[in-house]
C-alpha cells in the first residue's frame, strides 16, 4: 500500500524538484520517488571503478573468497545489516 510522505524543501530546491519533473512530463511526487530510487539503487552496488578496485585487490579477492568457504561450513558470525 502507498504511503504519504511529507518533506520541507528551501523554495530553490522545490523549484529545481519541479522544473525536472516537468522536464520529465512526471509528476513532482512521482519525480522524487523516481530520484529516490535512483539513488538508493546506485549507491546500493559497486559501480564500474569500485568493482574494478575490488577485482585488482589480490589480498581483499582471497579474503572474500575465504569468507564464502567459511560461510558454507557455517563457522563465523553472521552480523545482520542496518
């Protein structure tokens, strides 16, 4: 079920909010849920120079893959995300 959010902007931020929106042929609110979701998405996983610093970092690929075999075996704790 949708939810209502309310949020307060400075007047700059709600006319930026809006002149996108309008850009966009969405919306205002349809626009920022668009924006958060965009966001949340991207900074949710590795982009391409992140995940390419992880592939190159020898030491960290052997520890995460240690990390796996140790999981399946169940021993370690697991710390649930925030």
């Amino acid at each position: 079920m949708a939810k209502t959010v309310t949020i307060r902007v400075e007047d700059d931020v709600y006319e930026d909010f809006a002149r996108h929106a309008e850009e966009e042929k969405r919306s205002l609110s349809k626009f920022i849920e668009h924006a958060v979701i965009q966001y949340t998405t991207r900074s949710s996983f590795a982009d391409d120079e992140e995940l390419r610093e992880i592939v190159e970092d020898e030491g960290l690929v052997r520890r995460i893959k240690q990390g796996v075999k140790d999981a399946r075996k169940g021993r370690g704790r697991f710390v649930p995300q925030i």
